[in-house]
C-alpha cells in the first residue's frame, strides 16, 4: 500500500469527522506497490439512510486537502454494488482499519528502536559492566553510543508499554480504561506477551533510577547504567514476543 501511516490515519479522521460510521476502502493503483504515483481511490459505506451525500462528500474531499495537502483523490460513495467501480473496490480494495494502522505503526517504531539499541550497545559491550573509574574515563565515542542506547530504550519502552501492550489487551477486553496498568500486565503474563508482570515492572526501576543518577556520583551511575545495559535482551524478548503475537494472528 502506498499511503504511509500517517496519511491513512488522517483520512480515517475526516471520514469520521464528516459521516461518523462507516467503512473506508483505499483502491486501484495505490494498492499496488510495483506502481508508482496514481490517485487516492477511496470507496465509502456510509449510513444509507443520509440524504446529503454530495454535499458531505464535498465537505470530506476538502477535509482531505486540509490534512494531505494538494492531492488527486477520488471518492466513490456506496450507492449500486451492481456498479463495476464498486465490485472492483470491494474485492481489490483494502479496508482502511484504525487499530491495524495504529499496530503497522507502532511496530515499526519498535523496529526502528530496537535496532539502534542493538546497534549503540554492541559499540560499547566490552566496556561493561562499568566502575567508578571506568565511568569517569569514557571517551566521547563511548559517551555517544550510551546516550543513543539510553534514548533508543526509552523509546522502545514507552512504544511498547504505552501503545503496543494497551493494543494487545484490547482485543481480550471490551474497556481497557477501566484496567490499571498492572491489570493489563497480568493480563500480558497470561496472553505469555511477557513472561512474568514483574520484569516490566523491574524496567520501569532500573530506567527511572537512570533519571535520578549524577555525573558526580560515578559509582551510582556506573550500577544504574550496568543494570539498563544487563536489561537488554529482556525487553528485546520481549519487542520479539509481540512480534510473533502478530505474526501468528495474521498468518505472516
């Protein structure tokens, strides 16, 4: 498919700004990813008991120009399934589905992530785990490559516990507003998304102690980094879990 994330989630926001419900299927070339440029063909099922299609559909099409900027967009309103366009739309088309969207976005996240984590940590692997001493003689390549690691966590790990479990514990519960945070944890030890709800918990610590070390307390600093870094492979064991959670619910 060749809308990016972003922009399928936008047209989704319009649609439900101008007809409330419905269904929202991108088609023709766009599909396609061997092809290049073409409209955005879009098919909409909209409530049939509206009277004022045209209008709203005027009103969706420059919704759509406020959010996507200058495009060629074509809209097609469910009228006839009889019609040709609408059987070419409905069996070539793609419905456009927030959460699925939201999941392709937010895995991607992770990808970018955990693949800069990997990255930063094999650049400075053989000087851990740190001393005091060791701390306070690290050279500025060194200093870099913890940073990015340090950034690229925390960036998997609030990708994954804020977006991704939220995702995964939805599907098993109709109001996941009324779950606390440690209620969607157990919820994950059982789905086997995390092995035991305490390791996230012991993620959370060991980042947060990271936040509350000073350059001019080396030893400290040097043990909050030794346990982030020992952290690693579990909560990329855990970006693997989810992976495969998706994998197998959509037969990839």
């Amino acid at each position: 498919m060749r809308l990016t994330t972003t922009e399928q989630l936008l047209i989704l926001k319009a649609f439900k700004e101008i007809f409330k419900t419905g269904k929202v299927y991108l088609f023709g070339s766009r599909v396609d990813d061997t092809k290049k440029g073409g409209d955005i063909d879009l098919y909409l099922i909209i409530d049939e008991n509206i009277k004022n299609k045209h209008e709203l559909k005027i009103k969706f099409l420059t919704k759509l120009e406020k959010y996507l900027g200058e495009q060629k967009i074509d809209v097609v309103i469910a009228n006839n399934t009889d019609r040709y366009i609408e059987q070419v739309a409905l069996k070539d088309g793609v419905m456009l589905d927030e959460k699925n969207i939201k999941i392709e976005k937010y895995l991607n996240e992770c990808k970018k992530h955990s693949i800069r984590v990997e990255k930063a940590y094999n650049k400075v692997k053989n000087i851990f785990p740190l001393s005091a001493k060791k701390y306070e003689n690290l050279n500025d390549e060194e200093i870099e490559a913890i940073d990015q690691y340090l950034f690229r966590f925390a960036k998997l790990q609030d990708t994954i516990g804020k977006k991704l479990f939220r995702l995964i514990v939805s599907e098993y519960v109709e109001d996941i507003e009324q779950l606390t945070f440690i209620d969607i944890l157990n919820k994950l030890e059982k789905i086997g998304i995390i092995e035991n709800a305490n390791d996230w918990k012991i993620l959370r610590k060991i980042r947060n102690d990271i936040s509350h070390q000073y350059d001019d307390e080396p030893q400290e600093m040097a043990e909050a980094l030794n346990n982030i870094f020992a952290q690693k492979d579990v909560i990329l064991g855990i970006y693997n879990e989810i992976i495969k959670y998706y994998n197998e619910k959509y037969e990839k």
